[in-house]
C-alpha cells in the first residue's frame, strides 16, 4: 500500500503523552544515553590516571600504593566493562521502545484489515491538502466511495471473504491513484481517497472511471468468484473557506446521489443534491416510525390464466400512503430500507400479512410476494418462512416466492441452499423480470424454477416490436421444455393478451386485466368469480 508517513509523523509526535517530569520518553531515552557516554568517558579518564599513578608507585618502588593502584584500576575496568554492557542494552531498550512507538503510531493513524489510513489520518491529510490548494491556487478533490451490496456478500459468502473484497478492492483503488493521492479506509465498506494538485475542478471524474473499471474486475473468493461493483461521490473544492469537514459531507451527499441512480457509477456535488438528502432522511425517519407502527398496507393485483381468464391468484405488492407525501413510489423507499436493515421486519411483516389473508381465500388461489436481494441474503429466510406458514395456516404450495436475478448474479452454494431448502417446504418460486439482468441457463439447469416471469417491458410494444416478440417466444418455449409456467406483467391491451394465448403463455396480469387494489376490492373480485363459476356449474 502507497503511504507517506511525512505527513502524519509530525501530528503524532506533537500529541505523543508525556511522562515523568514534563519530559516525554523520546527526551528522557537522550538524557540517559547522553549519561551512559559521560559515564565511559569519565572511567575512561580515571583509568588513565591511574595508570599513571601504578607507574609512579613502581618508579618509587612504594609498593604499597602499587597494591592499592592497581586495584583501583582493576575496579575502574571492570566499571568500564559494566557501563559500556548497559550502554549496549540501553541502546537496544530504545530501538524496541522506538518500534513499539512507531508501531502504536501507525496503528493509531492506519485500518488493521487493509493498512490504508483510516478517518483520523485522511483528515489531517485533507486538511494540509486544503491549505496547499490555498497557496497555489488548485483544487482538492475528494472521492466517496462505497462498495455496492457489501451486506450480501457478509451474508452470503461470510465475513472472512467481505474482509478478503476490502483487502482486494483496497489494493485496486491504491494501485489507480498517483503517490501524491490519498486512499483512506474510513469504516466498514467506507472508503476516501484525496487528489490534489487539479488543475480542473472535472479532473476527478477520469479517476473515478478508472476506478469503476478496475473494480468490476472479477474477485477470486476462493471458492466463489464475484464481480464487485462501487459508488462514488465527488466532491471538489472550489473556495479558499472550504473545510475538510464540509467537502468530505458533500462528496458523501454525492454518493448517495449515485447510489440512488442505479450504483456502479459516479456523480459530482451538486448544492441542490443537500435538499435532496435532507428529504432522503426524513423520509426514512417517517419510514422508520411507519414500519414500527405497522402504518404500511399491501394492495393486491390479480393474476389470471390466459386462456380461459380465470382467477388463479394475486401478486401482494407494498405500498405506503404517507401522511403529508401521499402515496410514496416502492421505487423510494425500498432501497432506503434495504439500506438501513429495515427491509427485514418490513419483508416478514409483508410475507405474515399475505399469508395470513390468503388463508382466507379458495384453496385455488395463490399468493405471490417479492423478496429482495437483502432480504434473501440474511440468515434464516427458510426457518422463518416455515414459521409464518405454521403460524398463518396457508399452505405451502399457495405461497410463490418471487426473486430477481440479481439474487442469483453470483450463484453460490449458499444461495443454492436456500433455494432448496425454500423448494423443501413446498414454496414455489418464481424468477421475477427474467431476461432483464444477469440471465444465465446455467442457473436455470441447476434449479428448476416453478415459474418465469417475463418482464412488462418486454411486453408493453410486443405488438410492434419484432424483437420484443421473438424474446417472449423464446422465454415462453424455455419455461415449456423445462417444465416452468410462465406469467406475463404489463399486459394493457388484448393484442398483446392474444399474442401471448397463442404462444402458450400461461398467466398474464397488468393493468387491462386488473391494477393493485386493496384488499376489500380484492375479496370482491373473488367472491364475483365464485358467484360465477357456481352459477356455471348449475347450468
């Protein structure tokens, strides 16, 4: 990892604890060295004398004093000897003092797992950065960056192979940037990097591409393979006023912009982008207080069989009728609560609530509720889908769990496992959106989907749109020769009804058949087939 200690050294050495008498350990391993070299000295004075003085008593032939002399010289040696053996051992008493200083002042300053700086270095950095900039007129920027679904990879693959991803897309980020740079680890999937010297206030975007491409590079986990991806804010400073406080907030205010347009991208700080988070977290706050109080509904949209037109069941689908908002889009708030973790009390409340209604409803008809990738990839899906269905009375095979492949874009083991385990209790699952992903056959082969789902916008210009209608023939002969049932979205009109009928399309919904509706305006729908079928059936 690139590093330049000159930059932090200094800071620390002036916020280094004193001990002793005022005197900091540094100071006071001099003053004893500078002692030990005096001591020597000294002896190495005395000897001398005395060596002068054995050669008097010898010419004088006082033997006495001789006796004495050489004594006296013997211990002066022997002093000589002692002195100089500690003087060796105090100086390897300061060089392990030293490294352990060095060593606590790295870690103070630098992440353990990958060794970059961490949060407190990367300000102290930006800080010196900024008021260089200031001086010659340049410009800093700042890059957020956040791994995209770091979460999932936790739980899927487990925190030994998330630790091997930062240490991997660590050193990736540190080979992209120039020496001058500053690649910092600010916590969990956080990560900084400052590059000064611009002489464009544009010039971060040709390292952000760099980026992006060099992390989209697959990852060898060991025994899994992933393809990575990130997001980055950029922030540029443009003032001599600018703070690293306030430009580090407005590169993380850009990230979020980028992850709210799709992730594995970039944007740079806009001022209206601060409104645009401010609104962001107090719609979480209200989706936080709308979760606890069980303020959400689920409307339902019917699906029918295409041929005859019958009900065979409903897609549960959430929504939220905010009180000052109106009707918020899943589109807003589904991510914010697969960002925060509330997806999970949200995803089982949602999976309970259709269960439990559609307990209620003819044994003919099923219920089909979305699962999102961060709702898959945390522990114990199938333990508490086996629980709710014990809890509400439905029957497993009424219940159609509905996935993207998104899910399956990595195709581990462990999401194997979970599919199966899901297939155990007598769930069927159904691929949602096939053909708008990561679709592979491979996938396919290795599990046996009950259901594809072909995506509406494939269906919204089948009429006109040869491709278009070639992709739903095929998808609809896969699910054939691989015993799936295919369902049709988005059908809004009976051309695309009919194309779909004559190529053997089983189920279609949309909203020329039936949009999402309540649950009262549901129960009506089912209780005028019934009436209906009854009525046919004594004809």
């Amino acid at each position: 990892m690139r590093r330049s200690p000159s930059h932090s050294d200094q800071a620390f050495e002036n916020t280094t604890p004193k001990d002793g008498v005022g005197m900091s350990p540094a100071a006071r391993d001099a003053l004893w060295l500078t002692v030990a070299v005096l001591v020597v000295a000294l002896i190495s004075v005395q000897v001398d004398v005395l060596e002068r003085l054995v050669e008097w008593s010898r010419a004088h032939e006082d033997w006495e004093l001789d006796e004495l002399f050489s004594l006296l010289m013997a211990l002066a040696f022997g002093v000589s000897i002692y002195s100089v053996r500690r003087l060796r051992e105090l100086n390897r008493e300061i060089k392990l003092r030293r490294d352990k200083e060095e060593e606590i002042r790295h870690m103070a300053m630098h992440d353990a797992l990958t060794g970059l700086p961490n949060r407190v270095l990367f300000r102290q950095r930006l800080d010196q950065e900024l008021e260089r900039a200031r001086r010659k007129n340049d410009h800093v920027a700042v890059l957020a960056v956040d791994l995209d679904h770091f979460k999932q990879v936790n739980d899927l693959f487990g925190h030994a192979a998330g630790d091997t991803l930062l240490r991997v897309v660590s050193q990736r980020m540190s080979d992209e940037v120039r020496k001058m740079d500053t690649v910092a680890r600010l916590g969990g999937d956080e990560f900084a990097i400052i590059q000064p010297g611009l002489d464009q206030p544009s010039g971060g975007a040709v390292l952000a591409q760099r980026l992006l491409r060099s992390i989209a590079e697959p990852i060898d986990l060991g025994s899994n393979h992933l393809v990575a991806g990130i997001s980055i804010g950029i922030a540029v400073s443009t003032s001599a006023d600018d703070t690293p406080t306030e430009l580090l907030r407005s590169a993380d205010i850009a990230l979020y912009r980028a992850k709210e347009q799709g992730r594995s991208t970039f944007r740079y700080f806009e001022p209206d982008m601060d409104r645009v988070l401010r609104e962001r977290q107090q719609l979480e706050l209200d989706l936080r207080e709308a979760v606890a109080n069980e303020r959400l509904e689920l409307y339902y949209q019917p699906q029918f069989a295409t041929r005859s037109r019958q009900l065979t069941g409903f897609e549960a689908l959430l929504r939220w009728n905010h009180p000052t908002r109106g009707m918020v889009s899943p589109v807003d708030f589904i991510p914010i609560a697969e960002d925060t973790g509330l997806i999970r009390p949200l995803g089982d409340w949602v999976l309970k609530t259709a269960c439990r209604v559609a307990a209620a409803w003819p044994q003919d008809l099923s219920i089909a509720v979305n699962v999102s990738p961060v709702q898959f990839a945390q522990p114990g899906l199938a333990e508490r889908v086996a629980v709710i269905l014990a809890e509400t009375g439905l029957e497993a095979d009424r219940l159609e769990l509905e996935i993207t492949e998104r899910i399956l874009m990595h195709e581990t083991e462990e999401t194997l496992k979970i599919l199966h385990h899901l297939k155990d209790l007598g769930v069927r699952i159904s691929m949602d959106d096939f053909g708008t992903g990561f679709s592979s056959l491979s996938y396919l082969r290795r599990f046996p989907f009950d259901n594809l789902k072909i995506d509406r916008s494939f269906i919204s210009d089948l009429e006109h749109n040869t491709d278009d209608a070639a992709i739903v023939r095929a998808v609809v002969a896969l699910g054939e020769s691989l015993g799936m049932t295919t369902t049709a979205e988005g059908i809004e009109n009976e051309l695309q009804l009919d194309y779909l009928v004559d190529e053997g399309c089983q189920q279609a919904q949309g909203f020329m058949l039936g949009r999402p509706m309540p649950l009262g305006q549901a129960e009506a729908i089912i209780r005028d087939q019934h009436v209906s079928l009854a009525r046919s059936a004594s004809v």
